[in-house]
C-alpha cells in the first residue's frame, strides 16, 4: 500500500505545484471587494482604499478611452492593475491606497502617471490657477455634440470641488473624480 501512496502523493504534489497561479489568481479576484455604502466617496472602490486617498477619471460612454472602455479600472498606489469594477455603470480608471499628499494638483499629477501613460494630464495655467482640459487623451474642448461646450469637471468627496485642482487642499481618504461635463 505504501508503494502506492508514494508515487500518488508525488502526483498530487505536483498537480498543486502546477495549479498554483490558478489558485492565487482566484483568490485575488475574490478578496477584491467593494465599499458598498452609497453614503461613501468611496463607495466602489477597493475596501482597503477606504481610508486612503484615490483619484478616478471617468470617460463619456459616448468617448470611451481604448484601455479602460469596460467598466472601472482599479489601479494601486503602485501601478498594478487590481481589477474592474464592472458594476458601477461607467467607464474609466481609480487610482488608489495614497496617503500623505495635500496638493491636489501633487496628488493628481502623481497618481496619473501609475497608468503608465494612459491618464496623462494637459492642462493650462491661467489667472486662477491649472485649468485641466485634456485627460487620457480626451480633450474637452474638442468635443463635439447636442450641447454649446464641455469641461473636465472636479468633484471631491463626491461633490463638485468650490476650487480648482490647484487650489485643492487634500486630507487623508480624500476622493477626486474628474468626469465630462456639458452645457
């Protein structure tokens, strides 16, 4: 019998060996959940940013980016992609887990750059600071449609910011989000 148990257990052990990413992979994808409380700026994002500062670019469904049209991309403080967030009802980015920054236009700059290009920033400086109007290649100004013009609008914490992104002073679990608005 333990002639048998041998070589069985050498082939169990090696199926493991083998199944290994599989198994991490689905892991990771199940302890990625979701603020749920709809009170929350964070509501969507990772439950271990609840705490922690995120920047999120929302695109138009009508100009999705190339890279993140399905859904929203959850990116980490260090650049790695942690899932999508297909339940939100839009498209785009959130990069977070931050701690420490009070600029926002430090925070906003830093936090793009982790999409390794994908959510690069143009903007101009005016006589009342940064005025952002290109984001992930999306420039507002070039948009066209049912409406007189468009802007990349601030929202922070879930509100729509009463300063510019230059002017904005951020605390810890601050949330900005930028999306396109019309009029």
């Amino acid at each position: 019998m333990s002639d048998i148990l041998k070589p069985a257990s050498v082939v169990a052990l090696v199926g493991l060996i083998l199944l290994a990413p599989s198994i991490q992979n689905l892991l990771s994808e199940e302890t990625l959940k979701y603020v749920e409380d709809s009170e929350s700026a964070h509501a969507g994002l990772p439950s271990e940013w609840e705490d922690k500062q995120v920047l999120c670019v929302y695109f138009p469904i009508e100009q999705p980016h190339d890279q993140y049209s399905q859904g929203v991309t959850m990116i980490d403080e260090g650049g790695e992609v942690m899932g999508v967030n297909g339940d939100l009802n839009r498209t785009g980015a959130c990069v977070g887990g931050f701690d420490g920054f009070s600029s926002g236009l430090d925070f906003m700059m830093s936090s793009t750059r982790l999409a390794g290009g994908a959510l690069s920033v143009g903007y101009d400086v005016g006589q009342w600071g940064p005025f952002v109007h290109t984001i992930g290649g999306l420039n507002a100004d070039k948009l066209t449609g049912d409406f007189n013009g468009a802007y990349w609008s601030l929202n922070h914490n879930g509100v729509a910011s009463m300063v510019g992104i230059g002017d904005l002073i951020m605390s810890e679990s601050d949330v900005i989000t930028w999306s396109i608005a019309t009029w």
